[in-house]
C-alpha cells in the first residue's frame, strides 16, 4: 500500500461537498487534481472509495469506512502542523467562531478589536448566530457559544459566563398596572421569555421560600436582546439573563422586578469545541479572552 497522506482531504472534502466540484472550489483547486486524488488512494487501496457519475458521486460501503479514517488522519495532520506553530509560542491561523447575537452584541461588541491586537496572526472567522443545532465538525467550527444545557454530545465545554435570569418590566407598563402584582401573580402579567428557558421549570426562591412559576400563553423568542426591546415598549413582564440588560436598567429603560428573591435555573453561557485530543493555541487563547472579556464587564456579586 503506497498511500498519499496529502490525498487524504482531498477525499474528505469531495464526502463533506457532496461532490468533486465543490470539493474543488472549497480547496482551491483544479477539479482534476480532485478527481486525480481519488484515483490514487482507490488504486493504492485496491477499493473502489465513490461511485461517480457526470453530476454526482456518492461514498461506497469501502468508502464509508475509509472516511472515518481519513477525518481523523486528517485531524492529526492539521494538529501536528499547529503544533509546530506552538514552538514558536505564538498562536496563528484563522479560527471559526460562532457566536450568538447577544453574546456578541452585549459581551463582546468592539473587544474583538483588542483580540486582533494582541494576536495579530490569528485571523478571525466570525458567524453570528443563534441556530444551536449547527454541527461543529460539519461546518469546520473550531468555538461556538452555547446558552444553557446542554446535550449529549462528543463537544467539549468550558464555562464563559454563569448570570442570573431576572423579571424585567419597563416603568411605563408598571405605572399602567393598579399595583405591582405579588410573587404568585406574577404570572399575568408574563408576556415574552427566551425560547431556550421555555421548557424549563422556573422558581423564584427567597430563604426558605419556593414558588413555581407557571409560564404559558406567552411569547417565545431565541434572542434575549429581542426580549429586552419588546419589554422596553411595554409588552409585559420579561425574562431575560441579567448580563444582557445592565445597560438598559443603569439608564432606567428596565425596572427589575422581585429583586429580593432569585429565579431558578441560571443562565449558563459555554464555550464549546470538538472534541480532540489537541486542542489548538489559538482556540485556547480565544476561549481564555472570552472568559476575560466576560468577567471584566459583569460587576462582582
């Protein structure tokens, strides 16, 4: 067997494009030197890897299997190469993140400018947003933020930010209501809630005291920042992870309600990346800013 280590993503992309062309386009080269990589790995492998037509091309059995083996080389390849890198104590390359629109809006904002200065040669590859089901291999992403549990998978994670979720009104829609509702009829006046805490069970806890809170008939939405603004013009009460509505209650746009008692769960915001058994610098360096970035914007508790 005469295998071609540099063959061995050629095949992976043509699998992960559905196709020698996209493949081609994807890597930036001819599609004969494609279709003449294919060639050599079925022939130093004595298997047929892909059926191929004019238009299409679909994986054998022989090459289902070869697959998996060429991801993983493949996987190694790139890790020894930016171990390399390592040597030099200097992390470079591009990087993929994936980022949700809150995170990225309310936490980071204009701070990835101070990422790129302090590393210049790690180019950033930045998508925001908020799909969840997004596989990280798949799309060649090497951090994504994630809100909440999350659930089984082989991803790793790392905790970024842990933030309370609080009830948020804004004073006009208090000043219409007769008299602020107690903590048990809270309820009637929920209005709008982030998707991912809609299936949740939600307590408000003080001392001793534990009081379910029963949500339904109310609007969801996947981005808190859209909570915020509905709330903002008076759409009822709101719940919403503390780290993204300071600004609006420091200039008195949100009042926060029931400040006396906790909601349960938290807002747990993660880091999450493939599992490997290398993880790159510059991922590292990446996730280390965000746990920077995050604790110097939040006030101590």
């Amino acid at each position: 067997m005469n295998l071609n280590a540099n063959d061995l993503p050629v095949f992976a992309a043509v699998v992960e494009n559905n196709g020698i062309s996209a493949a081609a386009k994807v890597l930036g080269i001819p599609k004969s030197s494609v279709s003449n990589a294919i060639n050599r790995l079925e022939k130093a492998l004595g298997v047929r890897l892909l059926e191929r037509t004019s238009r299409h091309s679909h994986m054998t059995y022989e090459g289902e299997v070869f697959y998996q083996y060429s991801r993983s080389v493949s996987n190694e390849l790139v890790a020894a190469e930016e171990s390399m890198q390592e040597l030099k104590n200097e992390p470079a390359g591009r990087i993929t993140v994936a980022l949700t629109m809150a995170f990225s809006r309310v936490i980071l904002g204009g701070l990835l400018a101070e990422f790129s200065k302090r590393y210049p040669k790690v180019l950033l590859d930045v998508i925001v947003s908020n799909d969840f089901h997004t596989d990280l291999v798949k799309e060649k992403i090497d951090v994504a933020i994630r809100v909440g549990d999350l659930p089984d998978s082989d991803l790793i994670s790392t905790k970024i930010l842990e933030t309370p979720l609080i009830w948020v009104s804004s004073p006009a829609y208090l000043a219409g209501l007769s008299s602020v509702p107690d903590e048990r009829e809270a309820q009637e006046n929920i209005r709008v809630i982030d998707k991912r805490y809609a299936d949740l069970d939600i307590y408000m806890v003080r001392a001793e005291d534990k009081i379910s809170v029963e949500v339904k008939d109310v609007n969801y939405i996947n981005d808190p920042l859209m909570v915020i603004d509905m709330v903002k013009e008076g759409a009822g009460f709101g719940l919403v992870p503390n780290a993204f509505c300071l600004q609006a209650l420091r200039e008195g746009q949100l009042v926060q309600l029931y400040d006396d008692w906790s909601v349960s769960p938290v807002s747990v915001i993660r880091a999450v990346y493939p599992s490997r058994q290398y993880v790159s610098l510059k991922t590292r360096v990446f996730i280390d800013f965000l746990k920077e970035t995050a604790a110097s914007l939040l006030p101590a508790d």
